[in-house]
C-alpha cells in the first residue's frame, strides 16, 4: 500500500515504471491494458488472490518459464478461477498460491 494520493507525481511515476516492467517481463504490447492489480499494491499486502486479467496476462511467461504450452497454463488458470465471495461481493479470481501449488505439480 502507499499513503500518496492519486494525484502525487511519485504515485504516477511508480506506476508507469511498474506497467512498463509488466509490459516488458510479459511481452505484452504497448497498447495492451495491464491490470491493476499488477502494477499497484495492495492495501494489506495480504489478498491471496489476483484478477482473472492478471493472470491472463502473465500466461505466455509463465509457459516460457516453465517450459510448458500455454494451453496447459491456461487450462491451469481455468480450473483455478473463483466467483465472487459470496456471490456478490468482488469480481472474479484466482488464488495464486493455489495455482502455483498446481503449476509446481507439472514438474
């Protein structure tokens, strides 16, 4: 988290710093829209859980890194989706503790 308002020059330049390194780290184009969740941090530091997007974006990485098809990450991702908490609060996720336990189990 940060205690600096939307509007602080330091706030902003943090965060284009940290679009472009996802940009770059995830080969995603210029245009690409980066999630959030992956360029600011959370309030607790604690939420287990990123957006279905975050997870989407990072797929093509994560495959080359690990050595495996997409198709087989995605279909990881896939099997690890959540609804929303109690069917109404919050979007759609993914814990990421429990997809990397899973993508640990390909090896």
């Amino acid at each position: 988290g940060s205690n600096l308002g939307p509007t602080n020059q330091k706030l902003m330049d943090t965060v284009t710093d940290n679009i472009k390194k996802v940009r770059e780290e995830n080969n995603l184009a210029d245009d690409a829209k980066v999630p959030s969740d992956l360029v600011l941090a959370s309030g607790s530091g604690l939420d287990p859980h990123i957006s279905i997007e975050a997870a989407y974006a990072q797929i093509e990485r994560i495959a080359r890194e690990r050595n495996v098809s997409v198709h087989e990450i995605q279909k990881i991702v896939e099997q690890h989706m959540e609804g929303r908490q109690w069917g109404i609060f919050g979007e759609f996720r993914v814990n990421v503790l429990e997809l990397n336990l899973a993508l640990d189990m390909l090896k």
